[in-house]
C-alpha cells in the first residue's frame, strides 16, 4: 500500500505568484495547501497535521515571525521554512531566534524549495538507508575478518569501527542491523583476551619501545607533557569508568568549543581503579608505586589507595622535567560539583597543571547494581550512553570544559579504565584468603571452572603487580573475559540474583581496556 503524500502549508499574501511552485511540488508527489494570511494558516492548524509549514515573513496583518511562535504552540515539532524577500541580518536573526528550521531569500526556483523540503522531511530516511547499505557491504567484511592476526593498533581500529556502527545504527533505530552488530562481539572477546594473554607480560617486562601499545604509565609522559612544552598551563581530566562508545556520544558536543584530537591507549591491568588510575597519576606500575611509596599502598583494595593522587602527579611531574606546580579537584559527589562550579573562575591554575577526576559514571555503575532504579534506567549499553550524555550536559564537566575553551586552555581528557555489561556466571574455586572482586582476584589457590572464561597468571611480575599479603596469598592472578563476572560454588544463586546484568571493570574486554585519550585544542573566537 502507498504511504500517503506529504501534506505542506504555504502562507504567502501573493500566493497567485507561487502557482509554479505548487504544481511542480504536486507532481513531486506532495499535496500543497496554499493560505494568504496567518490568521487563516492557523486555522487550517487547527483543523489538520502538516508536514511542513512555508511561511513568507512579510504580509498584512500577523508577521511570520509572530506566526511562528503561535504555531510552535499548535505544532511544536513541525518543521518550518521562512521564504522572504528581506535579506535583512535582523529579520534572519529574529527568523532563527524564533526556531525556523530553514530560511530562504526570494527570489526562488521550484527545484531549490524541492530540496530544502527533501532535505528536512526524507533526509533522515536517505541516510539511514545509506548508512544501512554501507553496514551491510562493511558487515560481511568484518565478519569474516580474522582477528588472530591483529596487532595493538589493529586491535583499537577494529574495537573502535565496531563501537562507531554502534552508536550510529542505535541512533538510527536500525534493531535488526544493530542486533547483527552485536553478534561480533563475543568473537572479538574472546579473540582479544587470547591476545593480551599472549603479550601483556611481555609489553610490561621488556624494554620494546614501539612495539607494545601506549599504557597507563605512559599517558603523562607521552601525552601531557608536550602539552605544557607548548603551553604554560593545561588541564588534566580522567572521568572514572568512560568507555570509548559513551566518549563518542559526548564528542560531538565539544566540537563548537575546541578542536578535538582522539587517540587511544590501553588500560594496564586489572582494570580497575585502584591500579589504572594510580598508574596514570604517578607513572609506575603498582608494584613499582608499592615499592617507591609503601606508606600510600597497603592491603585493602579499596578507594584509599587513590587518597595521594595529586602527590603522585606532582612527583612523576617533577621528574619529567622539573617542579611544576599542580591543582587537584576530585569530583565525587553533587556537592563537589556545586563547590568546582561555584569556584569556576578560580579552579585553573594560573601556571602547570590542573588536574580534576570524575567519578559519576563509576559510581553509576557501581550504584547500578544495589538501586532497581537506576538498573532500569540504565537497562544497556545503549540507555547507559543516553544517561552518560544527559550528566554530561548538565554537569561541573561540560562547566570547566567551556571555562577552559573560554581562557584558551588546552585540555587532554582521558579514562582511567571501562566497563562491560556482565550476564554469564563464572565459577571459580578459591581458598578464603582470595580477594571477593567480580572480574578479578588475587590468591594462592584459584583457578576457573571452564578456563575459557579467564585468564590466570601465576605469578605477579608478570603484571608487575605487588605481592599480595607479602607473598602468602601466592602469586596467582585471575582475570574475567567476556561477559563473565567471578562466582562461588556455595553462593552461585545469589550472586547470579544480584550481579547479572551490572556494569563491572577488572578483567579483560576491549570495552574495559581500550580507552579514549583526547587532546582539545580552544577554537579561536
């Protein structure tokens, strides 16, 4: 059955001169309601839905910029296009205030108005069934890639290709394309856990500068300081827990503010904050920081072991080149917020460094798991972005973001580790000494029941992690894959009950390890 023509609305005084324009639309397969007036194109409002509304500014009685305001009360999300004679930078100004959707200068010919209607009433169609094709032909190709044969790079330009076609299919509403999408992913899982098993020992134990990919201990050194080289001052920021397709929704957002330069980095591991987070701030692996600071690192693998952040930043600076002085703000509460946005004028340093993390997203996935709340609300990966990009745009981030555009101070924005949705129970057998995380563990005795489900290493130099319990835990480290979180044999139904469906971190995925690592760049005014 044919879908029904488009219905447009015309409002000219001199309609009689727009005949022209109305036949050639008609044969175009739309149907044109001409009006001579506002007051009688409101009624006709009234009376019926348009698609469209084309509106001349000037006419007796009501002027189209007023009509406008009156029809977004009848019709709030119809598109509208002003067709005027006036090339006048005020009525532009107050035609686009008014929330026009397009504005045209007459004269004008038939086929120019046909292809800002096409444009605003079929455009989103046309390339979302061009982004559809062009998902097609790539999905083949994609699916029968081998991903065995990949490097590091290939691995962030695989991992990254997979996370743009899921934001833009799930932006399209393409289910079924979004859907095949997703039935890469626990190829590439399993795929990428196989590689990092093979090579993550080797990245953190030998001296192959340009073979192994940047790390967490890299990201000052490498990334940060050519900024303060080039400038006097720059702007530090790792938001807790942002994963590559969550950056990819803000990203946009940022573009009328600053050139945005993004680039990748892998998390060391576990990736969790406790490790990724203190590795970037001091530049040393955990068992070096254990060893170098032995006060600032004991047993409990909790948030007090990232209390010395600001100290392990102003050192690691001091030793890449000199003192170099260092603001801290650490942002982990709507109280925080409401201080940094308050102090907005004064929270960038004059001089060095301003460093400030973000712990929302972290605490919303943490959160996530105890509140039924929040679990419906971010239900997936997908509602989990939306929520992501609704934060941001209301949050002290998006503050200091424009208060750092506004006094030209580059910014270099970065994670410290993701997550991944977690839905398979993983048993795990254990002695009571192992630690109780869900996607990694420390002890003498573990291993996984399927090992498919987990990488093991038996020995801690192998991560360059510190001995646990002074060595009596053993060396053993196991790390979940996939969508796995870790599970005991006696309690498998109630960390089932509880734990399926979170958002954890620790173990090794693309979306915990591969991570977003921008340079911003204040556009000039």
């Amino acid at each position: 059955m044919p879908a029904a023509p488009k219905q447009l609305l015309w409002v000219d005084d001199e309609a009689d001169l727009l005949e022209s324009h109305r036949l050639f639309l008609t044969e175009k397969g739309y149907v044109v309601e001409m009006a001579r007036n506002a007051e009688d194109a409101l009624a006709l409002l009234r009376r019926q839905p348009f698609e469209l509304l084309l509106l001349d500014e000037q006419m007796p009685g009501m002027r189209g910029v007023t009509m406008v305001r009156e029809a977004r009360e009848l019709a709030p999300t119809l598109p509208i296009v002003m067709v005027t004679k006036s090339e006048d930078d005020g009525t532009l100004r107050e035609a686009l205030g008014a929330d026009v959707t397009e504005y045209l200068v007459k004269p004008v010919n038939p086929r120019q108005v046909l292809s800002v209607i096409t444009r605003i009433l079929e455009g989103p169609k046309l390339r979302q069934q061009a982004q559809a094709r062009a998902f097609v032909s790539r999905f083949r190709e994609m699916e029968a890639a081998d991903t065995r044969t990949l490097d590091w790079r290939g691995w962030i330009d695989r991992y990254a290709e997979m996370v743009q076609w899921d934001v833009d299919l799930a932006a399209a509403g393409e289910a079924g394309l979004h859907g095949s999408l997703r039935s890469l992913y626990p190829d590439a899982r399993r795929s990428f856990a196989q590689y990092i098993g093979r090579n993550y020992p080797r990245w953190v134990n030998q001296d192959i500068e340009g073979e192994r990919p940047p790390l967490s201990i890299d990201v000052v050194g490498e990334f940060l300081l050519p900024m303060l080289e080039r400038e006097t001052r720059a702007l530090f920021i790792v938001v807790d827990c942002l994963r590559l397709d969550q950056w990819r929704v803000i990203e946009p957002l940022l573009a009328p503010l600053f050139e945005v330069e993004t680039t990748h980095y892998y998390s060391l591991l576990p990736t969790a904050t406790t490790y990724s987070r203190n590795a970037l701030f001091s530049g040393l692996f955990p068992a070096e920081m254990a060893a170098r600071y032995p006060d600032w690192w004991g047993e409990k693998e909790d948030e007090t072991l990232n209390a010395h952040e600001r100290e392990l930043l102003t050192l690691q600076l001091r030793e890449l080149r000199g003192k170099t002085p260092v603001r801290y703000h650490k942002i982990s509460s709507a109280h925080d917020s409401d201080t940094l946005e308050r102090n907005l004028a004064n929270a960038i340093a004059p001089e060095g460094v301003t460093a400030c993390v973000f712990n929302f997203i972290d605490l919303l996935t943490h959160g996530r798991s105890e509140s039924a709340i929040l679990y419906e609300v971010a239900r997936d990966e997908i509602a989990l972005r939306q929520l992501t990009l609704q934060w941001f745009n209301r949050s002290a981030l998006l503050a200091i973001l424009k208060e750092a555009a506004r006094k030209r101070v580059p910014v270099l924005l970065t994670s410290d580790h993701g997550s991944i949705h977690c839905h398979t129970p993983a048993t795990v057998f254990a002695r009571r000494d192992a630690t109780h995380n869900l996607r990694f563990k420390f002890g003498a005795d573990l291993r996984a029941e399927n090992p498919e489900q987990a990488l093991l290493f038996t020995n801690e130099d192998d991560l360059r992690l510190p001995k646990h319990g002074g060595g009596a835990m053993g060396g053993n480290t196991l790390l979940a894959t996939g969508d796995c979180f870790f599970v005991y044999p006696t309690k498998l139904r109630e960390y089932q009950q509880r734990y399926r469906g979170s958002f954890l971190h620790g173990g090794v995925t693309p979306e915990e390890c591969i991570l977003p690592l921008s340079l911003l760049t204040p556009r000039r005014a």
